[in-house]
C-alpha cells in the first residue's frame, strides 16, 4: 500500500503521515471506514492497516451498548472527554463531547464539562469518576487504596472499578497517537 | 463471579483488586490464564472479563511474532522497557527486560538498557526509536514533524513510524493499569 | 454593602464568594454591569467594588477598537483565547472565543482555535503571537532576545511587541481570578 | 515615537525593548515618569504609552493608601513580595521588598520575608495571606472553598478575599511583563 | 596529570571526562582505586584528585559499620536505593542494589525494592525513611515537622533523623555527579 | 548527648530539630563551632556529630583557598549563590551572598546575582559556570556532551570541570539538608 505522506501541519493533509491510497484499501479496511463515518482518525491509521484493525477492534468493544458493558456509555463518555482534555487532544475531546452530548441528551451541558468539569454540575458517582480519571491521568504512582474506597462508596463494584480504569487509561493510548500524529478535527464537528 | 477482593499493597493479593475466584473462570478467561503463564497480571485483569479480553487480544496482535508486524519483535520490546522504565511501571519494566533479553539473547544488555538507556550501547536506529518512545510519553505535544523525519532518516516508513508510536502509546495504557491496580511483579522475576 | 456569599461550586451561585445584592450598587457598578451584559464575571467582581472598577476600565482600554491599540482586535481576542486555554480558564476560554468568532466572522475557525491552535490553520504573524503567548504564560524566565526577534520578524515593532506582552501577561491576572473565583460561565455561551 | 531598542541584556539597555527618547514624551507619560521616581519599569512600559498608562493607573489605585483599600498597604506589599519571588521577578522582589520594609519600619524583617517566607515570622492572618498567594501563583485550579474558609477563619470578609486575590493576581500580570522585557533592577535598590 | 577524556556515551569511555592515566595517580588515589575495587565511579572522579579525596573520605564515613552510625547499614543502603532510583542515577542504583542484597541476605528482596518499593514489603520503620528519602529528593520544600513526627513515630531520635536525613540528601549529591559525568554501571553488576 | 529538640519554624528554636546542649559539647565540634563562627548552620549540624565533622570537613576543603582549588573562590560562591537561589535556600543563598560580595569585593554585585543572575553583569566563563549549575540542579539527566563541550570553550580543562560539577552537585545535598531542617538565617546577614 502506499501512502501519500506529507509532513506539514498547514497542509492540506489530515495527518502528519497522511492517509492511504482509498482505492487500494484491504477490504476489511474499508468496513472500518464505513463504520466509523470516513473520520479522520480512522484513515490516519489505515497508514498501518494492522494498527487500525487492533485499535478498531478495542474501541468498538470498549464502547459498545451491549452486554458486557459495567458503565453506562455517558459514563464513558464522560471519562473519555475529561481524559482528552486534560491531555489536550482536541480531536478526542471535540468527538467524545458531541458523543457524550448525544448519550445525555444534552449538548450544552457535554460543552460544560469539556470547558471545565470543575464548574459544570456532576452527580457524586460523575465526580468520582472524574476524579479517578483525572489522576489515573496525570499521576498513577499516587493512585492508593484511597482512591478504590471512594470510587466503591460511590457504588461501583470491582469489575466496574477496573472498566472505569480501563477507559481512562485507554485515552492517555488514543490521545498519544492523535496529538503525535497531529490528526486534524473533521470538519463537521464545528457545523453545529 | 465473586472477587477476592482486598486493598492492602502489603498484603497477600496481587492487586488493590484481588483477583477473581479461580473455579468459576469462563472458559476463555482459563485459556488467557494457561497462554500468559498465570502471571499475575492476567489474573489481575480477569476481574472484569471483558477488559481482560479486550487487553489480552490487542497485546497479542501487537507482540505477535508473525506476518503484519513491521518493527522486530526485540524493537518493540524496547520500547516497552523505555516506557515503562520512564512511567515507573516496575511490572511492566522487568516483564518486558526479561522478554528483550531473550529475543536479543542477552540478558545483561537487556538489564542495561531498563537500567539507564542513555548509557547503553544503542545502534542508531534503537537511539532514534528510544527518544521517540520518550518523547510520545512524556511530552507528546511537543511531537512534530522533525522527530518523524529523523525515524524516517533511520530507515523506517510510515507503518514503520506508526506501530513504533501505537506500541509507545499503547505502553501509556498497560503501564497506568498495573500501576494504578498495584499489581506485584512475580516472584519467577526475582529468580535468576 | 450586603454580599450574598455561598462557597458550593455546586450551588446556584455564581462565585465562591457570591455576587452583591443588586439594589445596594453603587450608580457606576451598574454601569459596569450594563456595559458588559449583566455577564456573570462582573457580577462576581462586585464583591469589592473597587476591583471591578480597576479591572473594567483596563480591560475596556485594552479591548477597545479605537485609537491606540496596535495588534487588531482579533489578535487581542486571539492571544486572549491561547493563553485562557494554556491557563485552563473555561469561563475566560469561551468568552474571548465567541468574540473572536465576531471579530474574525468565522465562529468555525475561531473553536478549532479554542479547541487545539496547533492544528488550526495559522498565519506567520498569528502563530509568532501564539508562540510567544504560551511561552509568556508557561515559562515567562525562558523568554529571549530570540523571542523578540521573532515577533519583529513577523512584522510588529517595539510598541506592538508590548502590546502583544501586555495582553498575553494580563490573561494570567484575569485567569487566576476566575478560576480562583470558580466563576460560572453563562448558559449564553452554550446556547449557540 | 521613536524607540532606542536594544535587545542584548548585557549592554547598557535598561530592557530588551530599550525605552523611548526622552524628549518626546507626551505630557502625561513624563508626569507618570516623575510619580515613578523616573524608575525602569515605567521608562520600560513607555515604549507604548497606552501600556504604561493603563498599567500606572491600575497599580496606583490597587497601591493607594487611601479610602476602598482592604487589606492594609503592608499586606499588599507582603503579597506582592511573596509572588514575585515565587515567580522569580527579581525587580519587582526587590523593589516591593524595600517599600515592605518602609511599612513596616522593619528592613531586617522585609528582607528576612523575601528571602524565605517560611522562615520569617509571620502572623496567622499574614501566614493564611502568604499560602493563598503562594498557590494562586502556582496551582491556581486547586484553589477551593476550603482555601476561602481559611481566609474568613483569619478575620477577612469577602472583600478584603477578594482583593487579597485580586493582587496576588496581579502580580502574575506584573512579574511576566518585567521578566518578559529583561528589565534590570535600578542601582539605588542595591546602594542600601 | 594527564587525563585521556573523551566525549561520546557511546564509546569505550567509562565517563563523559574519561580518566587519568593510571601510570601517573599519586599513591593515595591508587589506594582510593584498591578500596573502591577500581569501580568506575572512582576512576571517573580520579579525574580530579581532590574531588576522589572529599567524595571517598565521606563516603567512607557516611557507609561504615562501624560506631558513630545510627541507621542500620541495610537502612542506609534502603535510603540510597530509592533516592537514586527517584533520580534515574542508573549506576548508583545498581551498585546500591547489590550492597543492600548483601545486607540484608536477600537479593530479590532489594531487587524488588529498587524495582518499586511501594509494592515492596517494606516494614513500618523502612515505609517512613522511603517516604522521608523520596520527599527530600523531589521537594524538599515541602518537608514540615509533620515528616519529623512520623520519622520519631518510627522509632527514630533526632540523632537518628539527621543521619536518615544526611544520607538522602548525599545521594542528590552523588547521583548529580554521576549522571552528568555520564559514568557507565560496570559489567560485574550485571555478570549475577 | 542530650538535644533541645524543638518543631515549631515559629518558636526561638533555629531549627527543626533544635540544637545540642552547649555543656556537653565533645571538644572538635566546639572548634568546629568556633571555626564556622558559631553560625546556626553548625549548631543544627552538631544534634549528631558525626554528620557535622564529615559535612564541615568536605565543605572547608571545596571551599578552601589554598592549593589544589581549581577554580577561584569567587567562582566556587558563585555557583553556591546560584544553585541555592535555584533550590531556594534562603539560609545558604545568604550566607554565600555575603561571601561572594567579599571575594569580589561588591557586595552590590553579589546581590544582584542571588536576587536575578539573568540581569547580573556576568563574563561569559561566569556565565557558562551558571548555565551549568542551574542545569545540574534542576535536570541533570540532560547534561550532554555539549554541556562539557561549552566549559571547555570557556576556558575549563577536565579537572576544572569536575570541580565545576562538584561544587554544583554539593549544593544540591547541602541546601536539603537545610531546607529539611528548617535552620534560620542568623540574625547578622540582615544587619548590614
């Protein structure tokens, strides 16, 4: 496959290593394209097809609505927008803050959270995870038994813990890869 | 499925978690066990099942030995002991020390690279994938176009240069969950 | 003069120290508070009076549109919205972001600034003043006579090079104010 | 008006802006020169006169001993010692230094502040002062309710609060603005 | 003395400043050599006779078993191990690692410790001197009597303090000088 | 040996640990008092003797004027001045003030080293012994071969540098000793 590398941020290219040739795309590829809207993101990893297979793959089960799932999906939402946020990956946080919107019912309040959940209005169980994810984020080696307790007394049991730590420390991986590959924010996120 | 679950970092458990009880594993959990040698951090993912599925799929595909990778196996072993020698995952670091040592079959190098990578004998393509690894997980805002052309000058293309970020990136997510569970390093790490 | 304080972020109030009750203002604070739309930051600032005065009437010379000024309004706006995002100030973020939509008649461009001006589409000149916004603003002790050299390169003599200090260095006192005060951004702003 | 700059902070140049010729000075801005004791930063500032008009204005009035202040001068003066050294603005250390000790009548105990403030003695009021200044300067997304309580608990309302914010603010304005330019402290600050 | 410097990490040097010509070392730095077991680190400061002197005499006295300490050897060891891990001084901690192994009988042990001593099982007494080590190593300005009550809590008097306190402290001395000099770990460290 | 042992960094107690009584002082460390003019510093020191004889047998040979020094003695309380100011030693930026300011004989000049280096007058040799100082202290995992290469244009031969590096390196174990100990600066540094 080869791929149309162009390097400049101001460029016309979505990424820094550019996408892939669209008509030699592997076939499986193309699904994953068609699954997730022809996005940015997704064709910033097709440069690697086995990349975009493997993370396409962890995020489709990470977020899925079906079984399994121990969080709500706004839940994870909101993790994955505090996350993005935090780390500054801006594509992140545009494209979890219009998800979270949709979960939620309620674009003005996700635009809240994104600008500072700090003063938007959380429920103590969306604090705690906030919080949790906030630190998982920024300092790991000072998550303590502490931080257990509270998430649990915010009624999570032991398989939520983990799911909830799951996904906030799956956005300090997407978020690496976005920022470093400089993936440009599809422009349908700023018609709204 | 019940969870042995106990906090203590100085007690008998392997993770803030504990770990689930070892007779009503599903099937395939079993299986996860059996290919990752019970280590400790498999068992301490299997609190929730689907996290240990989601996490043991992905590490598969990208430590695989076989056709799709595009670094060596011994190059994407040092990324991951630079990693998480650099995010202070002890886990992750001798786990990962020990699997470069075989695949370079030299246990004394390996142990010198965890130690301080800047003052072990690098090749310049190791150099370059090194400080790349550094950079994506320290400061990875400050990636730009620069350190892809200075991968590129050390051979590697462009799925070359994206498996080297997706394996520093993805040791961002492995590194803040076994921190952030407490997750003890074996006693077989100890034993050589 | 009465205040009304309450200290809950969570709270209906818009401040950790409350607003002024609205019948005891002194003649020109109401003033204040119709020239900038009743916004919730004067409110807040009512708390002292005198403090709303000084910060108002610096604020409307450094904002102002008319003789005197030296960068555009909308390089005002922008470095207001660089360093608001650098500080984390959410209230102060939206704010100069939708004045600078007005200013730029772009609202599009003027969020994917907000959201990440790294991969927004920059002139020389607008990104020699975000530069040297962020550079004021994280690590004021690091600014050389490089820094100068190359705003004059990007074509501002010596005035405007203080004007365009004056302005980044200001929003670190305008920031630290807000977030200190947990000042609520208006639903106005997300209303769009 | 014509600018004398010069850009090495090595040469006789009083900041890396230079400063204005003298003989042009519009009115106010000599007046402004004279009320300032002909000191460097105001000489600094004139390089555009809006920025020394607007910024003498602000600092007289937060300075001023008269009616609407708060706190008193000496506590204003104690914030602004203790963020400039907090920040590392040597000319504002220096110089809030010195007019600290004027107010207090105590240069021993001025200096004693500005060197270490842990060591100094300090009051619980002047102590519940430094700690908040201290963070508003370097963490100001932490300030919470709890840091308002302390300053109600050592006798301040919630306008002398928000003055006490309002200059360790400041002085975060002040100090980037001087550090920025490389203005040079004035031979008198060190004839003592 | 001449000394046969050479620059590169990447060379046979042991040291970014190489080391003296063996033929020509006065006789107490030979001495220095023997009781050092010609370690790297003090044929690398040799480079400077006066500098082995200091640092070996120290050293010496700081490490003896003999009277005068106060802290066990093995809690010295303890102390080294984690502030030169804390700072990535690679060859203090290695050799540190080993003199600890030989303490306390139990190499896994103090290869645990080295690895990550907060999933170590450390005793109460040996908690509170890592933590005390930690926190004067990364921000001693932050130490208050509440660090010397659980120091005393411990078990420990202020003679006793002052010698776990000497000995952090030193290690922020020895592994600067290592880690600029860029002194490489010897083989035997990793020959076990 | 009986100790005073007080906690309060408010109380008459010159440090956090107090001091020996002076009754039953063993007879080298009443020299070493007498030497060192009876400063707090050694009276801190002395609550375990041992400590004060190794600390103030290393710090009167790298201080010492006489043969063997590498670097004049201005050169050596420069780089004390600046390291200390780094760490924010109060007590040891003092006390090397005064000494730099006697070997220079400007008093006037030492102040305006400790208070900003960046606006002080400085040789480049000077200049290039506080770039590497600073960086030594705050990050020295980033010392490169460069760093070596810089002294040496500045006139600095290998064992100039060594001494360069130790003195750097000291001050970094001497001002935690200090800083952790809360030891006040004695009343006499402030009387001039």
């Amino acid at each position: 496959m080869s791929s149309t590398a162009t390097l400049g941020a101001d460029s016309d290219s979505i990424s820094r290593l550019g996408e892939p040739d669209r008509a030699s795309l592997p076939a499986d590829i193309g699904e994953l394209y068609q699954a997730n809207h022809d996005d940015n993101w997704i064709r910033a990893l097709a440069v690697n097809p086995d990349t975009a297979r493997r993370f396409g793959a962890y995020f489709a089960s990470l977020f899925s609505s079906g079984r399994g799932a121990r969080l709500s999906l706004a839940e994870r939402e909101l993790i994955a927008v505090i996350v993005s946020a935090e780390n500054g990956c801006g594509l992140c946080e545009i494209h979890h803050t219009i998800a979270l919107g949709e979960q939620i019912d309620d674009h003005a309040r996700a635009r809240r959270i994104a600008l500072d959940h700090h003063l938007a209005p959380l429920s103590p169980r969306e604090e705690a995870l906030a919080a949790f994810a906030v630190k998982v984020t920024r300092a790991p080696k000072t998550v303590s038994g502490d931080d257990f307790r509270s998430l649990r007394a915010a009624g999570l049991d032991d398989a939520d813990i983990l799911e909830a730590l799951e996904t906030s420390s799956w956005f300090n991986h997407t978020n690496r890869i976005f920022i470093s590959l400089g993936v440009k924010p599809d422009d349908k996120f700023f018609a709204r």
